[in-house]
C-alpha cells in the first residue's frame, strides 16, 4: 500500500513563499562571486564557531569544471578558518574517490593541497544518532567527525542525477556518511542487488536523516553557506562527464539555518525567467528533490521563511526576484 502523502509534500511540488507557514530566519545574500564575496558573507555568520572547525566541500572528481574555485576556498580558509581543515568521505560509487589512496591522488590532481584534507572514514566509522527519523536510529559517518568543534557547510549547489538538486543538505547527508555502511543504508535496499534502488522520496528522506545527525551533533556551531555558480544539472562527482551549464550564475547565500540557505537557493533558481531555469527546475522535480526541503521542515531543522538581506547593499532586505533582476544568461568563464 502506497503511503499517502500530506498536501504539498511531494517532491516534485513547489511549494511558493506565500503557502508557506511558520517562523522566518535570516539568509545573507551576494552577487560577488569571488573570494572576496565568500569572505563577506561567511563574516555574516560565523559568529559561533570554535575550537577545531570541519569545511565539508565537495572536492570533486579529477578536472570537474564547476566546483568551487579552489583559490577561493584557499583565501577562505587561509584569513578566516585557520583551525579549519577540508574534510571528506570516500565514495560509495567505484571510481577515483572510492579508496582513501585513489581518493588522495584525486585530491592532489584537483589542487586541494593548501591545507589538511581529512578523508573521515579512512580510519573506521561513527554512529551519531538520529533524532526523530522513521528510516533510521543511527548514521555510519566517517569516524573522524567526532574529532571537530564547529562544522562549515560550504556547497556547491547545483543539480543531481538522483537528489534533484545538491544544497548543503546533500553536502552534509552524503557527504558525511562513510563510504560502504552509511551511503550504503540511504541509497540500497537492503539485500537488493540494485546499488542505487533508492530514489524519489524515501531518498530524500534518508538523506535528509543523515544530515540531522550531524545538525544534532554541532548544534549552533554549524553555518551554511551554497554558492550558484556553474549550475550543471549534474553533480561534481561526474566530473568532465557533467552535463553542459545553462543556468546562468546568481550569488552565494549564507545562513545558521540548513533549511533556510537551501529553500533560498532553490527559490532563487525558481525567480529566473522560465528559458534561465528550465532545464535545472526540472531536474529538481522529476527527481522528486523538493521532498529535501518538506523532510527538513518536519525533523525541526529549521524555517522556509526567511528575509533575504543583501550584502552589497548595508543589508538591505531584498525579494528573490530583487536578487536575479540583473542575472545576465549563461555564459562560459
């Protein structure tokens, strides 16, 4: 028997601002794409973060187009995060991130060598509890989690094959989980001989439960931040095979709330006129992705609400449409 979903849940449904209910959080926004954006933005909300800090990226696959600028995140981490060390999972997938050795050589050929990088689960696993869920009691994450103070989720937001769309919650959810026990539980049914028999909403909620371990484990010593550029319909772990950019670049937007940065980022995408956002608006909802966004709002993970305050103007609080009014189309850097 299917299991009924309540109106608006359903993740190829968007859901827009005036439906929704519910407190409002604070989401900064900028344009400047650059080093010198990241760093403004990130001053916005790293208020609570101490001691030993985790930046969880995605590093990509070996000459991946559209991840991060590494010499952004080198400035970043350089001037802002000096007791911040990159950190990583291996893959759940075979290819040059599946063992910690092919992982590292991978590392190295896309220029991540400017401070440690951390594979997490190179050593073993961790269970960190999940609070609330219905899919799981515990997540496998690399066992090194446990060693950090304070978390930055700094993504690359962009499509996915199978998620719809990768927002902080993907970076945190299969990002964190170990490579062979906690990528393994969200994406395989157990006993199927179908690596990838997971999909649409019970692989968002998976992943939206793996992620709230970690939400739970940092409390408020964790901040998101979700950079839109090189927006592929294609995740960065299909490397030079992603599919080709369409969606025109918008900003970086940050927050202390996952829901929030995500919900803000998939609204901005859906603020772009019908040609701009085509083709990445339907990668979201044939996947069933928006499910993301619905799962987080009922585990208590934070607001889809927000006021957007623009960092280039004093913080002046601006609509979507304000933001993506003077988007220019797409076009190769």
């Amino acid at each position: 028997m299917t299991e009924k979903k309540r109106p608006g849940t359903g993740g190829e449904h968007y859901i827009p601002y005036e439906e929704r209910t519910g407190g409002e959080s604070t989401v900064y926004f900028t344009s400047d794409l650059s080093a010198d954006g990241l760093h403004r933005i990130f001053g916005k909300v790293k208020g609570n973060l101490t001691g030993k800090v985790a930046v969880k990226l995605h590093t990509g696959e070996k000459h991946g187009p559209n991840i991060i600028p590494r010499p952004w995140v080198e400035a970043l981490i350089k001037n802002d995060i000096p007791d911040g060390n990159i950190v990583e999972t291996n893959t759940y997938y075979e290819g040059d991130r599946y063992t910690t050795e092919a992982h590292r050589e991978t590392l190295k050929v896309n220029g991540w060598t400017f401070c440690p990088v951390d594979i997490m689960d190179e050593e073993g696993t961790e269970l960190f509890p999940v609070q609330g869920g219905k899919w799981f009691t515990d997540m496998s994450v690399g066992d090194h989690l446990k060693n950090y103070d304070s978390f930055v989720a700094l993504t690359h937001f962009k499509g996915h094959t199978m998620g719809g769309f990768g927002g902080s919650n993907k970076n945190i959810g299969i990002g964190c989980a170990d490579g062979r026990i906690g990528k393994k539980w969200i994406h395989t049914v157990k006993g199927s001989g179908n690596q990838w028999s997971i999909a649409e909403e019970e692989l968002m909620e998976r992943m939206t439960e793996s992620t709230k371990s970690v939400f739970d484990h940092f409390g408020d010593k964790i901040v998101y931040i979700n950079v839109l550029r090189n927006m592929s319909v294609s995740c960065d772990c299909e490397g030079v095979a992603a599919e080709p950019v369409v969606t025109p670049n918008i900003g970086i937007v940050a927050s202390t709330d996952i829901l929030a940065v995500d919900q803000a980022s998939v609204d901005l995408v859906y603020a772009l006129n019908e040609h701009d956002h085509h083709a990445l608006v339907e990668r979201m909802e044939t996947r069933h992705g928006l499910r993301q966004l619905t799962y987080m709002k009922e585990l208590g993970m934070g607001n889809d609400r927000y006021r957007l305050l623009d960092i280039d103007a004093d913080d002046k609080e601006i609509s979507v449409k304000d933001a993506v009014k003077d988007v220019k189309p797409f076009h190769a850097e």
